[in-house]
C-alpha cells in the first residue's frame, strides 16, 4: 500500500463514529443507510457522510436497491483495515 492510500485508510479509521459502523457492519454482514443511523444514532446526512468516507476509502462497497442504498464491508481490504476489524 503506498503512503498516500495508507494515509487516507488511516485517516478514514480514526473516527468514533466510522469504527462503530464497521463494528455494526461487521456483525450484520450488510445494512442500509437509515439502519447503520439508527444503530450509531447520528443523523441520516451525518451518517451517509461517514459511509461516503469509508467508501472512497476502499473500505465499504455499497449497492442500491430502489431508493435504498446498502452497505458491506469490501472483500479486499487492506491489511491496516484487516487489524483493525479484528479488535473491533
């Protein structure tokens, strides 16, 4: 992984919110917008802020189903992101 992509990985893990959506995430599999905001209990703007970060962030993939937009934790995620999932 290079500096500039460790750096946005790094950067896009350390935030309270965003590691208890992964947290949430990995214990459902998958999950809609409005179901991670009611979760973590943040707005549903703040919310799909958080998941457009980790998903530029090559950490979620998301899907959309009518007019719902789902989240999952991506298939090939970096060992940083790897380590931290497993202490969550």
């Amino acid at each position: 992984m290079k500096d500039k992509g460790l750096e946005r990985t790094l950067k896009a893990l350390a935030n309270k919110r965003r590691l208890l959506i992964l947290r949430y995430l990995k214990n459902t599999k998958e999950a809609s917008v409005g179901d991670i905001a009611g979760e973590i209990k943040l707005s549903f703007n703040a919310t799909s802020k958080h998941l457009g970060v980790l998903y530029t962030a090559d950490i979620l993939d998301r899907e959309q189903r009518n007019v719902q937009m789902y989240y999952r934790i991506a298939h090939d995620i970096s060992s940083p992101v790897r380590s931290v999932l497993s202490i969550l």
